[in-house]
C-alpha cells in the first residue's frame, strides 16, 4: 500500500467513531485516555488550519430527542460569533470552534463524566461530541454538519465578489431565484431578465408573466445593494454566499435588529443573454 494512501486510512481510523474491530463506540465504553489523545491531536489539526472564518450547522440531543428549534446555523469572523435557529430566532449561545474544544475538555477533565468525541480529519473541528454521566446514564450528543469555510469577513466578501460581478460587465442576463419570505406559493421561482442594466421582465414557475402590484423586480446589483445595507446597519445575523466564479450572491440570510423574521433569498442560476 502506498504511504499516500495508508496516511488518510490512519487519520480516518484516529477520528472515526468505528474501532479497527468494527465495535460501536460510546461515551459509556470509550477509553477516557483515548479521547484525551483525539482531543489533542484535533486541537493541534484546527490551530494548524488557522481557519477564522467560517460557518456550520449545530444540533443538540438529549437522550435521543432533538429540539425543533435545531439546527442553529452559526457564522464566525475570528471570535465573532452570529446564530439563528431552525424558527429565524437569535440564539447568544454559539460558539466558535475553540470554546467548543474548550468545552469538550471540560467534560474530560470532570471525573464524574464519561465523553467520546469524533474529528474531522483535516481541520480538527469535533463533528460530534457525547458525554453522559459515570453511570452511563442522561445521554447528551451534540453534533456540528455543513461546516463551511469563508475566506474573509463580510465586507471583504462582499467587496471582492462585488468587483468579481463588475467584470462580468454582463448588461443582459437571466436568473432564477426564490424568496422565502414575502411568497411562499407555488409561483416561486422566479425567472427575471435584466436588460441593459435594468429591470426588463419575470415569469414565475408556470412560466406566466409576473405583474402582482406588490412585486419589485431587482437586478443583482439591487441584492449587492441589499447585503451592503445590512453590512452597513450591523444587523445582527448575516450569512451570504456567492458564485465562485461569477461573483453574484447565490444565497443571502439575514435578521435585521429587534426582529424574529429571517429573511432568505436564493439564487439558482444567473447567465448572461
């Protein structure tokens, strides 16, 4: 076997929940040296990784039962921690990678509990974590999914895509898109066309022309508009995504200040005509 291939086949036996036996591991039958091992190789694997920005899906289980307020998706710039939950509600309880090992540690070094932990295998952030009581009893797991890296803050993000998007210098194009908050009827989504520069025309899913009173066609310098309004007024969650190569934002979430409303947009596809 080659050394390329026998060093990942280690890594995944080192932060994988399966023994080399192919014995389920638990918090009640994991060895407690063990996870103190995993904990420091995974601790070492994020500080080399030297990720500040970046993003993830959060659930918690209690003894098999799993809140309807999970997922909350967190979003972090270095220590700046934003989180909504599965309802559109605030939560001020994320927390970033660090403060999670931090956690995890916590539990190891309480003698009165029993953890076992899982590790991604690249950047050591733990992608599940258990920990019950000595006696094997009142289960906790915790878990972290979707875990995505951004590349710089939300103004740096915007203003590089921003200027990737201007050098697309497409004055006629189409995209498709759907909002999740004003309509959430079978008309979404939505084909708009944006000829030169401007608002031209949209049809909806049964390719009818839209003409509702209370629709504004937008143009996607419109949603760059949109995303630097809220960067500008702070809101207190906002998450956005943008095409790698063609710049424009494929995915914009926001909660604006003393509001329970998540705001959500998606676009599909964008091609120039």
């Amino acid at each position: 076997m080659k050394l390329t291939t026998l060093v990942p086949l280690l890594l995944s036996c080192l932060f994988s929940g399966v023994s080399a036996q192919g014995i389920q591991i638990s918090a009640c039958t994991a060895d407690q040296a063990t996870e103190q091992t995993k904990l420091n190789n995974a601790r070492s694997a994020w500080q080399r990784s030297a990720v500040n920005y970046y993003d993830y899906n959060w659930s918690e289980e209690y003894s098999g039962v799993n809140s309807a307020v999970y997922p909350y998706r967190v979003v972090v710039e270095v220590s700046t921690v934003q989180s909504i939950n599965s309802q559109g509600q605030l939560v001020t309880t994320a927390m970033t990678i660090p403060q999670i090992l931090d956690q995890i540690q916590s539990y190891l070094s309480d003698s009165t509990l029993r953890v076992y932990a899982t590790y991604d295998a690249n950047y050591g952030y733990p992608t599940m974590y258990q920990y019950m009581n000595s006696a094997c009893g009142n289960v906790s797991t915790r878990r972290i999914s979707d875990f995505d890296i951004n590349s710089g803050n939300r103004l740096s993000a915007y203003n590089t895509n921003k200027a990737l998007w201007q050098r697309k210098r497409w004055n006629n194009y189409d995209y498709s898109y759907q909002d999740y908050v004003q309509y959430k009827d079978a008309a979404w989504p939505l084909v708009v066309q944006v000829r030169n520069t401007l608002y031209a025309s949209a049809q909806d899913h049964n390719n009818n022309q839209v003409l509702w009173a209370s629709y504004n066609g937008q143009t996607i310098n419109d949603f760059f508009a949109l995303i630097k309004r809220q960067i500008d007024a702070n809101v207190p969650y906002l998450e956005v995504n943008y095409a790698a190569t063609d710049g424009y934002p494929t995915a914009i979430f926001y909660v604006t200040a003393g509001s329970t409303t998540i705001y959500a947009v998606e676009i599909f596809t964008c091609y120039a005509v």
